[in-house]
C-alpha cells in the first residue's frame, strides 16, 4: 500500500530522549529532567479552578472555530495592558496549542514550493512542518558573532526579496538569545520592503532575565504573531494557544481551523480566561528560572562547559561541547546513562552543526540543577 512522503520527515529527538528517560525511571533509575522545554510546576491554581467550574457547569460543547469570545477579548486586553498595544479581539484566533498555530499560518500564507527562512539552530519542528508541507525551509545560520539571531546581511545572502516568509523566534529556542526592539524593527521594515510575510513565534515571553521582549504586533499588522499557554503560563498538556493575525489572513485560517480543527479544547479554553489574573504566581516560576539561570551560568563552566549562547529568556542553556565530543547524540545517551541527566543533543535544533552543542532546559527544581551540576563537574572532570 502506498505511503505518503510527507510523513517521511526526521523525529522530534528530544521526544526519542523524554522516551529513553522515562525507560530509565521505569527501571528504577533517578533521571534529572533536563531535556523538555516544559514547566515543572502545574497550571495556576486559578486556571485549575476555573477548570473545575467549567466542568460543573457543563459548557464543554463546540466552540467557534476563531476561539471563545471571553478569552479572544482577555487576550486582547493582554496586549494593550503588557505591551501597550490595542489588538481588536477580532484578530486573534485561539488555536490547539501554537503547533496548530504554525500549521495554521503554513497552510494560510504559502503554497508549495514557497520558501520561507528559519533560523538554524531554531525549533526543529517548523522545519519539519514546513516539509511535510512542501514548502521550502531556507535555512539562515546563526551563531555568537551576531547573538544567534540574524542579521539583515544574513537575510539578503539566505534569498533576500526570493524569499515568500521568515520565522523568527524570540526568545528562541534552543537558545534563548533575544531580538532587541530596534533589531526587530529593521526586520520588520525589511519583510515590509520586500513583500515577505513575517511570522514571531512569542511563546516563551513572559520568561526573560533583563529586558522584555517586544511584540511584532506593535509594529507591523501584516505579521503573524503566534503565542501559547505552554510556557509562561505553565499549562504545555492543556494544549492551547492563540494567534494575532492579519486582516488578509483571517478568514483563510478561519476556514482552515474549521476543517482541521473544529475548535480548540473547550475546557481548556474556558479555563484559560483566568491564567491573565495568575500574575504573581506565574512570575514566581519565573524567578526559579532566573535562579536556575544564574546557578547554571555559574556552575557549568567549572564543569567545562564555558561556552554558551546567550540565554536572554526562555529556561535553556544551549551549550558548545566540542571540547568533549563530535557527537552529540551519543554524548547525550551516555550522560543519561552514566549520570542520570537528560539533555538534548544539538541535532535536534541544527543539521549541519549540533552535534557540537547540546540543549540544558533549566525549567525544573532548583535542587534538581544544582545535583546536576555536581554530577556533571564529577563525571567531565573525569573525561
């Protein structure tokens, strides 16, 4: 029987490294979860409570394919009472998670063939979306001569005007380095030049160490400006997110969503509407990031590891091992091994260069960082 090509696009690794710890555990053995982008707290208790209200008061039908009209309003007001800007609820749609959101917008702006930019090391599963799809992935490599973002040269040598999108995330993942406003500003008015549709994945802000991130919403309604509860608010299984799109591109996710999706979760959706009042518990997980931050940024390099990309936000360390290996992947299985640690090997996030770096999330206890820390000063001070 035939079998599409599209599936025939590489795995999500760090899934392959959540599936190897979770066999260690069930063996027995004590993992240090440092491999998943995801919280360690659970959703805000006044996400939960309003979760149970929604589920008493049986209200867990379809909803439009847009979102709720509560939470598209809240998110909305989230924009003007963070970032000073005033977004009409209308443009924002509420999508399963911002995966959803990535495939949604794929699918509404470009057609096959279509090149869109990503950054390289980026978020493995945009390219493998764009794929699947088959649009074309120009990759744009970035490193620590321009802060692992790019600049409008690196642009112009990826396709410059050929180019039909560009995706850029910030805070970014695996790295955390962040665009600042007036580099964001430049890209923007780049895209606008030259008839390029500009997508910002925003799903780690709320989580910075210094200055905040800005939003592509405020300076350009042609963006696509994707978000979702997974990170900030702490809420990755409740697979909810949203978009802020532009007026073009309303009624052709609209459409799109009704036919893939139907709706988001509705409970999730409902219950959603009271993580903006979650502030100050929100920003608590916050600060264990931050100090995890600094533990690790102080702590690694006397394990060796003293080269880094600069982490600005998000909760991962994306950390150069050339010193000790050429093979991430196998690095990675043998920490897990020898020392209980999961991380993420570099492969995931670049092709071409990770194998040379691997991915630390420092989203878990700080008890947890530390005993890492201290594993990993024993076992590479043997290496």
């Amino acid at each position: 029987m035939k079998i599409s090509k599209r599936g025939d696009i590489p795995p999500f690794i760090v899934m392959d490294v959540m599936k190897a710890a979770a066999e260690h555990e069930a063996a027995g053995e004590g993992v240090l979860h440092m491999e998943v982008g995801q919280p360690s707290t659970p959703a805000p208790k006044g996400v939960v409570a309003a979760a149970k209200q929604a589920l008493d008061g049986d209200v867990l039908g379809y909803t439009l394919a847009t979102g709720i009209e509560p939470l598209r309003r809240r998110i909305a007001r989230h924009y003007r009472d963070f970032y000073g800007v005033e977004i009409p609820a209308e443009r924002i749609c509420v999508t399963t998670g911002s995966s959803a959101g990535f495939l949604l917008t794929f699918l509404a702006a470009f057609d096959p063939g279509d090149k869109v930019a990503i950054l390289r090391p980026g978020y493995p599963c945009y390219r493998n979306i764009l794929g699947a799809l088959d649009i074309e992935a120009v990759e744009v490599p970035v490193g620590a001569e321009s802060r692992f973002q790019p600049t409008l040269d690196m642009l112009e040598a990826a396709g410059g005007s050929a180019l039909d999108g560009l995706l850029i995330a910030s805070p970014a993942n695996p790295t955390g380095s962040m665009l600042r406003e007036d580099e964001l500003r430049r890209i923007l008015d780049y895209c606008r030049h030259n008839s390029i549709r500009y997508i910002s994945d925003e799903i780690y802000h709320g989580i910075t160490y210094g200055e905040a991130a800005a939003t592509a919403a405020a300076f350009d309604d042609t963006a696509v400006v994707i978000n979702s509860f997974s990170k900030y608010y702490s809420m990755t299984g409740w697979r909810l997110g949203w978009m802020v799109l532009p007026e073009d591109m309303l009624r052709p996710v609209e459409r799109l969503a009704q036919n893939l999706f139907i709706s988001a979760p509705s409970l999730a959706q409902h219950a959603a509407v009271a993580a903006f009042e979650c502030g100050e518990e929100l920003d608590g997980n916050v600060n264990r990031y931050a100090r995890n931050r600094e533990l690790l940024l102080a702590e690694l390099p006397k394990a060796g590891l003293d080269e880094f990309a600069p982490a600005d936000g998000a909760f991962y360390i994306y950390a150069d091992v050339r010193k000790f290996t050429n093979d991430a992947l196998a690095f990675c299985a043998q920490m897990l091994e020898q020392t209980g640690i999961a991380a993420t090997p570099g492969n995931d996030f670049d092709p071409v260069d990770g194998a040379s770096y691997i991915r630390f999330s420092f989203a878990g206890s700080t008890e947890d960082m530390a005993e890492a820390c201290r594993r990993l000063r024993g076992w590479l001070g043997d290496s």
